[in-house]
C-alpha cells in the first residue's frame, strides 16, 4: 500500500470509530419510555421572557412556527401536521390542557432539548426566537 492508501484507511477508520462513538452517546440520551408524560425540570418554571414586544413577537413567533414546526404540529397547532403522521410518539397538540397547563418556562426548555421525534432547537434559534415561538404557541392554544 502506498502512504497515501494508508493514510486514506486510517482516516476511514477513525471516522468510523467516532461516528460509532456519537450515535452510542445519541441512543443514550435519548433513551427514554415514549409514554412517560414529558416533564420540565422544576427550576424552568422560573424563566419568564424578557421579550413583550407584541404584535411583534407573535408575528415573528408565526413565521418561524410555520417553517419550522407547522409539518409536525399543524399549521394550526394541533398535532396533526403531514410528517407527524409517519411518528410513534405524535406530536404536541398545543390546544391540549397538559401543554396550556405548563408554564411558559417549562415550554421554552422543551423547545430547546427536544425529545425523542421533537427536534432539539437551542443551537438553531436565539433565545429571543425560542420566546417567540412560545408566544406563538400561548396564541394557538387561545384559539379554536
Ligand atoms: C419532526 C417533527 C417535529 C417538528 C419539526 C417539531 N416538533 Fe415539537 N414535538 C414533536 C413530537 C413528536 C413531540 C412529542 C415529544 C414527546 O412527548 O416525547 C413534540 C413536542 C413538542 C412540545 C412539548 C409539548 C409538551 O408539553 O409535551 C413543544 C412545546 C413543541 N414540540 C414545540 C415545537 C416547536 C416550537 C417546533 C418548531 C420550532 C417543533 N415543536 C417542531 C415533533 C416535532
């Protein structure tokens, strides 16, 4: 084998290895029963928005939910977008007592972690696009 061929293998190797490392690291934080009710760390009921520019925020908090949330939850926030369909845990309905109950802290955090199918958005929004979002979400859930 040439240094270059080894060099090659060697880097084939080692990615192998750490893609092997990262979906173990994946598996174990996201293990978890799909039937446990979701619940928030207590201390996140805490965090309030620093944000109360509205109509702004809602109008923002719109936007960004149907780009990025309305295919599982629904344009209107019921659980029943298209991809949800496809999933073994369904996605939130926003209308349901269980999420309007939460706090608004509690809902920020479950948007930011993600869990299971629901996508973990902390690294893809600010905080002020995640309070956005919750804004938007409180608005669904008034509406019928
Ligand atoms: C790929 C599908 C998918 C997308 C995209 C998605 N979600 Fe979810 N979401 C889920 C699923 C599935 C759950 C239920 C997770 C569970 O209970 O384990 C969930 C749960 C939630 C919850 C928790 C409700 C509760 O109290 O249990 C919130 C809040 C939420 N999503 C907000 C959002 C927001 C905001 C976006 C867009 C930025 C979004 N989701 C995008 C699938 C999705």
């Amino acid at each position: 084998m040439s240094k270059n061929k080894i060099l090659a293998a060697s880097l084939i190797i080692i990615s192998g290895v750490g893609l092997a490392g990262f979906s173990a690291e994946n598996k174990h934080d996201y293990h978890f029963n799909s039937q446990d009710p979701w619940k928030a760390p207590a201390w996140v009921d805490t965090l309030k928005s620093p944000y109360h520019d509205e109509p702004l925020t809602l109008a923002q908090g719109e936007e960004l939910f149907t780009l990025y949330c309305a295919s599982c939850h629904g344009d209107g926030g019921y659980g029943d977008g298209a991809a949800g369909g496809a999933l073994g845990q369904k996605p939130a309905n926003f209308h349901d007592t269980l999420v309007k109950a939460q706090s608004d802290g509690s809902v920020f955090w479950k948007i930011s972690t993600g869990r299971g199918n629901m996508p973990p958005f902390k690294d893809v929004f600010t905080d002020e696009q995640r309070w956005q979002l919750v804004a938007y979400i409180r608005h669904l859930g008034k509406t019928e």
